[in-house]
C-alpha cells in the first residue's frame, strides 16, 4: 500500500518537474547579457523574487524530491 502511494505521489512530482523545467525562460543570452551590462538591472539583482527565480528554486526542491524518491522507490522491502 505504501509503495502504490509513494509511486503515485512519484508520478506527480515527475509531471510537475517537467512542467517547471519547461516553463523557464532559455538561458542562451548568459555571457552576452552579462557583456552588455544587463546582470545590473533591476530584474538582474531581484530575479529570486520574480517568477523566474521562483521556477529555479522550484525545479531544484523538484529535483531533489524526485532523487530521494527513486532512491527511496528501488529499494527492495
């Protein structure tokens, strides 16, 4: 029963990491964004706060439960 849940719960955190790497912004302008001077913006010193920063912090915690997880999940008991 508890490994049908943990499977299930499993599932959704794959579902939902794919979903937040998906919807981040490309990050193909890096070194010529940095050249031209965009890194201190505004957007550049807040970006942790934006919606960006929240689907970065996001897909790590999402990376790090789906890690324990399938650790967790090819264990045999």
């Amino acid at each position: 029963m508890l490994r049908t849940i943990l499977t299930v719960i499993f599932i959704i955190v794959c579902i939902a990491l794919v979903v937040f790497v998906m919807s981040q912004e490309s990050k193909s302008s890096g070194l010529t964004g940095t050249v031209s001077g965009m890194a201190d913006t505004y957007w550049g010193k807040n970006k942790g706060r934006s919606r960006e920063g929240k689907l970065v912090k996001g897909t790590a915690i999402l990376g790090v439960l789906f890690l324990i997880m399938t650790i967790v999940l090819n264990m045999n008991w």
